[in-house]
C-alpha cells in the first residue's frame, strides 16, 4: 500500500532532484528518504527514476509525480475543509423563522456572520410559529425563531425577547388624531381585523377584540393589504409592524400585551459549528436591538 507520506517524499525529490537537499526539507536522513523510494518501486515493480542520481523521471515516475501531487493537494484541501466546518468558518446553516424575524432581524445576523465567515451557507425559511417547530421537530430546519406552539411542546426551548404590541391603522383613520397611546377599549370601537398572532395572546381584552373581529387573516402581508385597504384595523408586534410601511403605527396604553420569540432548538440533536455561531451572532442581534 502506498502511502501518502510516501507521495510526498518522492514529490519532495522530485521537486529539488535531490536526495539531501528533499531529505532537508523533510526533516528526515536521506537514506530514510532513499528507503522510501525504494517500498514505492517495490510496491509498483517500476523505476521512479533514471540512474541512481535522481535528476530525471522515468515514464512511470512522470505519471506518478502526476497522481502524488493530485492526491496531496486533493488530501490537503479535505483537511483545511475538515478544520474550516469544525471551527464553525463554513458549513451549512438551515433556519427557519416567522416573517417579521426573517425580514428584520436575520438579514443583520448574516450580514454581521459574513464579514468573518463569507462561506457559510444559509438556508432560510418564512413561515409561521407552527412551521418552524414543525421543520425543526421533523430535522429539515437547524433551529427556529418562533412563538410557542402545540409543535413546540418537544423542543428545548430559550426565550430570545419579547416585543410590545402596537396598532396598524390606515392612513387618515380616526384614530391617527390620538396623540396619546390607544387603549384597546378605543380599538374597540371600530372594525377590527384579526390575525394568528393575537390568538397566541391570553390577555382578555385581546380576545375580545379577536371574538369580535370581523375578519381573519393569517398571511401578514394579507392582513397588511387588508388594513391599507380600509376594511379594520390590527395588531402586530413591533418588529412585524415593520413590515408595513404605508401604515401608521400607533403605540398601546397597555405596554404588557406582548410577543415572547424563542430560539426552537432539537432536544436531541447536536448542532454543527456554523449553526452554532450563527445562532450566537442572533444573540448578539438581539441584544442591540433592545439596546435601541
């Protein structure tokens, strides 16, 4: 068998057509340098080279030089990949996240990961708090960024941060008058739409709102459209209120109606080095956020 050390003695000859001078180079006598050449010719039944000087290939070391170098560099590249994904600086990353984390707070964390680590690849998915459990129960997701769900009930779960309500109201509507923080007694007092994020709420005057509500929409784009559109008025959490520019926002009376978000990761499954850096990077995201 022939060895990949032994490859790169005889490239190491083959490059200075020396015996001293690769033995030098290999920290090793030339007369070991000489033995290995010899278990190669033994091994192959062919000459390396011609004459006993070293200076030229013969055919078959033309041909072997060829294959050694091509099996170093193939070796050594399998080694710098084996301690890039070790170290977390590539890897593939899946994660999955509700629209408003997905938009507003991950486009910061691949931003930030890939000054330092431009490698990694990313897989996200957009979708809503009973998805992302789902993908990361079933493995097709890393970890998640969700709310609580049924799904996440066999999850490790870490609460992330929490964020405010506020009330989306189309431009020009009564309510954009109030200077002062709207109660949910005054949102009561015009049609209202709902949306999945509420349901998640247990504060009763919330779902009163939602028992009352005249429409459901589930799709945060959707229900964006419908308030522009002047059929109701919502609620969103802050950082989902982002993704509705031409709507005014209006802050609550009640700051203590808010979204808990969690990073949804499996109880049982060990997460590769570049996850783990990219979901340490999202801490740090977070941190800044609630610093502003």
């Amino acid at each position: 068998m022939i060895k990949l050390e032994y490859m790169r003695q005889f490239l190491a000859v083959s490059k200075y057509n020396s015996l001293s001078e690769a033995a030098n180079e290999l920290n090793r006598s030339p007369s070991a340098v000489s033995l290995t050449l010899k278990l190669i010719e033994e091994q192959t039944g062919q000459q390396l080279f011609e004459g006993e000087r070293k200076q030229m290939l013969t055919p078959f070391g033309e041909f072997f030089n060829e294959c050694a170098m091509r099996a170093v560099t193939e070796h050594e590249k399998a080694v710098d990949d084996i301690k890039r994904y070790a170290s977390g600086e590539s890897g593939h990353v899946r994660v999955a996240a509700v629209p408003s984390v997905a938009t507003h707070l991950i486009p910061k964390v691949i931003l930030e990961l890939y000054r330092t680590r431009p490698t990694i690849q990313v897989d996200l998915r957009d979708i809503d708090s009973y998805s992302v459990a789902r993908t990361v129960t079933e493995g097709s997701s890393d970890f998640g960024i969700a709310s609580l769900s049924s799904r996440s009930v066999n999850l490790k779960s870490e609460l992330l941060t929490e964020e405010p309500f506020v009330c989306l109201i189309p431009k020009g509507h009564a309510l954009e008058a109030i200077k002062t923080p709207l109660t949910l007694a005054q949102l009561a007092e015009y049609p209202f739409i709902s949306n999945d994020l509420l349901i998640l709420s247990n504060h009763p005057d919330v779902q009163k709102l939602v028992s009352g509500a005249h429409l459901k929409i589930r799709n945060v784009s959707s229900l964006v459209s419908f308030v522009e559109s002047g059929f109701g008025i919502t609620l969103l959490p802050r950082m989902a209120a982002s993704l509705a520019p031409n709507l005014v926002v209006k802050e609550l009376a009640d700051t203590s109606i808010k979204r808990q978000l969690y990073l949804l990761q499996p109880a049982s499954r060990s997460l590769s080095a570049a996850t783990t850096e990219f979901i340490n990077e999202v801490y740090q995201q977070v941190k800044k956020l609630s610093e502003y």
